[in-house]
C-alpha cells in the first residue's frame, strides 16, 4: 500500500486552513480537516488517482459542496511514496490557470509550480 506523507508547506497549508475555519466557522474546522485528510487517505490505494498537472505532479480534487479543494502531489512509483506538496481551498486565486513553467526536479516546498497554490501574503 502506498504511503503519504505531507510536506511541511502542505502542513503549514492546512494550518492556516484550520486557523482560518477556527476564526469564521469554528462548526466546520474538524471536520473539514477530516475531510481532507480522508480524502489524501484515498491516495494510499490510488495514488494516480488525481488529475495530471505540469512537471509530472497530480491534483487531488477534494470536493465540499459547491467548491472544495485542492491537493497537489507527487507520487513517486519506486519508493510507492506520495508527497503532498499544498492544499488550498478551490476558489483561491491562482487555482484555474497555470502559467507555463520550465523544467525542474520537484522537491518537497521547493519547486516552483506550486507557487500557483500559495495566497498572496499581505
């Protein structure tokens, strides 16, 4: 089976969610992250199952109501590993359109394509 691990900017992304939920819909925070983690889980028998995006990572659609949100990974098939690279709500700018990117090794927080899942800081 494979495992999944979550990068420390993924973790930081759910951190922020769990803070933001806490702040205006303290109702929902459990149990959204428990949403999302469940749905990772899904990753440990399927880890191909999220749709393909640039430079070999994956999208995870995680689906709530009308929106959702967004897992970006990596899987990596000779260790049956999959890294979570970020998590975002699906109406965060930047989630639709992809600029094109230029060739890269993908390192856990490192790897420019996943500035496109990352909010402006103010």
């Amino acid at each position: 089976m494979t495992r999944w691990v979550l990068s420390i900017d993924a973790a930081d992304d759910l951190d922020q969610l769990v803070d933001f939920l806490i702040e205006k819909f303290p109702h929902e925070a459990v149990q959204t992250v428990d949403l999302v983690t469940d749905a990772l889980g899904i990753l440990e028998k399927h880890p191909k199952i999220g749709r393909p995006v640039e430079q070999g990572l994956r999208e995870l659609v995680i689906s709530r109501g009308k929106s959702g949100y967004l897992a970006l990974y990596q899987y990596d098939e000779s260790a049956d590993l999959v890294i979570v690279l970020a998590v975002r709500h699906q109406r965060e700018q930047g989630t639709t359109e992809a600029a094109p990117l230029p060739p890269t090794t993908c390192h856990a927080g490192k790897n420019p394509s996943i500035d496109r899942y990352r909010s402006p800081v103010s």
